[in-house]
C-alpha cells in the first residue's frame, strides 16, 4: 500500500506527512483497511470546520457545576478523536468508529452534547462526560468535554461507548 503525497495533503493541517503515513500503515498492520481508515479520517476533517457551536444546557455534578454553554470542536479534539478512535488500533482497549460516515459522527457527537442520557465528572478537573445511546451505532455514544472559559467548553474526545 502506498500514501500519495497528494492524498496527504488534505490532512496535512492535523498530522505530517510522516505522522499521518505511520498512523496507516499502524492500521494495515493492524488488520484494519487502511484505505477505509484514510477515507473516513479525511472526511472527518473536511466536516470539522463546519461542526458550529452547539449548545450544552449544563449539569450539577458532585464535581461542580457546569454552566450552560457553547461547546465547539477544535484541532486537538479531531486529532484526537482521528489518531485514537478512527485510525490505528495501537490503543487496543479504545473503542473505534468503523462503520459509520463523518457526517454520521459528527451528528452523534451535537445529539449526545444536546441530549445526553447521563452526565459524570471527568477524569480531570474541570471536565465531564457525556454519554447517550445511539440506535444508529446500536451502543452508546460517549462525549468527553473539557470547561475552557466562562460559557465556553471544548470536546476533548468522542467515541463509541461498549463501557457504559
């Protein structure tokens, strides 16, 4: 299997060249097709920027209170959401989107911040994690967000939830 530099051009402004022809050939290795993991990561990034804000109403939780507020979806978190829950099976334990459209991610991730079944503390301060079932996985989707300003929170991460 061969990366055409053309063809990693288009995630360039998330990963190297480099970076992102290790992160396929991970996934090759893996078992995974790597042309359907290359395809769905760049798509995934192609719709990022047209994510918008969404509001998140807020929750009372045991490790404080979280104002409502606008959630937006920056480069860390689609970095992060490609390298670990799309890309490469290196993070064996991590759950990963395999069968479903950018578009459809991006869908479940606004309808489980707008809509959660449940909301929990996160691992780290000042964050949370939002998690809701979804007919269109069969499995729940979980949201991690993370307060970065007064009415103002980042996804850090969003993946298929088998845990939950």
């Amino acid at each position: 299997m061969g990366v055409k530099t053309s063809e990693l051009d288009q995630v360039s402004c998330l990963f190297s060249p480099k970076e992102f022809g290790q992160l396929l050939a991970q996934a090759w290795l893996n078992g995974w097709d790597a042309n359907d993991a290359k395809k769905l990561a760049e798509k995934f990034e192609k719709e990022y920027p047209y994510f918008g804000n969404i509001w998140f109403k807020g929750a009372t939780l045991s490790c404080g209170v979280f104002d409502g507020g606008w959630v937006i979806l920056d480069k860390e978190g689609v970095k992060h959401i490609i390298k670990r829950h799309i890309l490469t099976r290196a993070y064996r334990s991590k759950d990963k989107f395999k069968y479903l459209s950018a578009q459809d991610i991006m869908r479940e991730i606004k309808e489980t911040i707008r809509n959660p079944d449940d909301v929990d503390c996160g691992k780290k301060p000042n964050s949370m994690l939002l998690v809701r079932y979804s007919p269109k996985l069969g499995t729940k989707m979980a949201v991690v967000l993370e307060k970065v300003g007064n009415g103002w929170y980042r996804i850090v991460t969003a993946f298929p939830a088998s845990k939950y």
